[in-house]
C-alpha cells in the first residue's frame, strides 16, 4: 500500500506540473491572439478547440487519459499545435516519458513486489541450484585438466602448488567460499590417504564438499561422531582399568579379556578418531 500511495502522489505531481505549463501556455497565446485580432467569432472557436487545456483540471484529465488510452492524444496534439510548436513538442514528449519511462518503471516496482510475495517454487529453486553446482564442478573439472601437465588423471601437490600461483584456482576457489591462504593445509585436508597424489574426480568432489560455510546438519554430524568417540574412550579406559587390576591381582590377563592395550578395540580407535577427524 505505501508503494501505491507514493506511486499515485509522484503521478499526480508530474500531471500537475505538465498540466500548469499547458494552461499557462493557451493563456498567453489566447491574450496575445485578444490583442492581435477582434474577430470574437474566431476567438470563441479556439477557446473551443483548447478546451482541454482551458484550466489545470482539464489540464490534468486530458493528459491523464492521453497515456492511459482514454482518449487518443492525437486528438490533443491537433488542438494544442495551434498555440505553437513548443507546446506540441511538450506533449509529445510528456506522452513518450509517461509510457516509455514512468509507468514502466512503476509496473516494475509492482511485479517485483508480487514476485517477493509469491511463494517459492520449490522445484525451481532446487533445478536451479542443482544446475548450479553441475557447471561449478565442471568448471574446476576443467581447471583440474589444466593442472594435470603429464596426463595421469592424478593431481600431485607440486601441480596443485604451481597452478595455484597462477591464480586461476585460487580466484575460483573463493567463489566457492574457499580462501587458499595456505595451500599446505588446503591439500593435508583433501589428500586424505596421503600419497601425495589424488584423481582428479576425488579432487572436483572434495572441493564441492568443502564450499560454503558449515550447515547445521555438518555440525549435528560433527557433534555425533564426537560422542561416539568419547563413549568409545571411556569404554576403552575402563577395559584398561579392569586389565590393569586383574594384572595386579593375578600378574597377569585372563585369556579371554579383550582388554588392555593388545585389545582390538584400543588398536581400532585410533583408526576410527582419524575417520572421523578426516570427514570435516
């Protein structure tokens, strides 16, 4: 509504100002045409013809229904070209401004205020994002084919180092939200098995998975597999601790306690913690 109030004001003032320099116009040509000649026959028939222009509301109405198809503004350019072209010229331009430019731009303000209140199309959001991120990994696909010198289809980190410093990567990397201050740190956390080597699919998908900040539904995972690994920490200590007072008891483990640091879990966990540490 104040988008429609504004709107209706802003048109009633430009109506208002065109409208007055019309009047003021046919006044001053009608005095000079008083003076000039004393035919009062002739003089009635102007006053007739410019009629629309006889005061500011008819002034106003007469433009208004010449931009909004209420009347033909030919019709109104052949009774005010008499009074001069400067006036004709005046009209035409008010024409040509009220629709090429005036009520555009107001029709633009209303459907983009529709189109925020419209509910979501959900499925072309998610098309949307979806073709999205196929041309973002295509892009870095590219990249990567860039940065594979011998053909392989492996990247190795000295590639990775030289084609950063060109700074194609890097510039592409933080529109994904990525900011290669260090690029050490950047491939320890890619190169997950450490052979300082990773195919070139396995680099594209790490990438996406690493754009953009944390969701919640990363930190729900993350706080997951952190009590998991405590529950398994304390499960172990107290394996240990049972383990260590049978040995102190018995001077040694029964054979069938999988306790103590020979135990399969203790030799699992630490593998398990880096799983887990490596996932983020």
């Amino acid at each position: 509504l104040a988008n429609l109030g504004w709107s209706i004001a802003m048109l009633v003032l430009i109506f208002y100002l065109f409208a007055l320099v019309f009047v003021q116009l046919s006044a001053s040509w009608l005095a000079s045409e008083v003076i000039d000649d004393a035919d009062t026959g002739r003089l009635e028939a102007l006053r007739q013809r410019l009629e629309p222009f006889a005061s500011v509301q008819n002034a106003m109405l007469t433009l208004y229904m010449s931009c909004t198809g209420g009347d033909d503004w030919k019709n109104f350019y052949e009774s005010i070209s008499q009074v001069g072209w400067i006036c004709s010229t005046l009209l035409i331009f008010f024409v040509a401004f009220m629709q090429i430019a005036v009520l555009n731009i107001l029709t633009g303000i209303f459907v983009e205020q529709a189109m925020k209140l419209a509910p979501p199309d959900r499925d072309r959001m998610a098309l949307e994002y979806t073709k999205a991120e196929i041309e973002m990994a295509e892009e870095l696909r590219r990249m990567c084919y860039e940065m594979d010198v011998n053909g392989d289809g492996t990247i190795r980190k000295d590639e990775l180092d030289e084609y950063i410093e060109e700074g194609k990567l890097k510039a592409f990397l933080m529109t994904l939200g990525l900011n290669l201050k260090h690029a050490d740190n950047f491939w320890s956390i890619i190169d997950r098995h450490h052979d300082d080597s990773i195919d070139t699919e396995t680099f594209v998908n790490e990438c996406m998975k690493l754009k953009g900040a944390a969701t919640n539904f990363d930190l729900a995972y993350l706080i997951t597999q952190l009590g998991s690994l405590e529950r398994k920490q304390q499960q172990l200590h107290t394996e240990v601790m049972v383990g260590l007072q049978m040995i102190s008891k018995n001077g040694t483990l029964p054979n069938n306690t999988p306790s103590g640091l020979d135990s399969p879990r203790y030799m699992s966990w630490s593998a398990q913690k880096r799983q887990c540490v490596s996932c983020f």
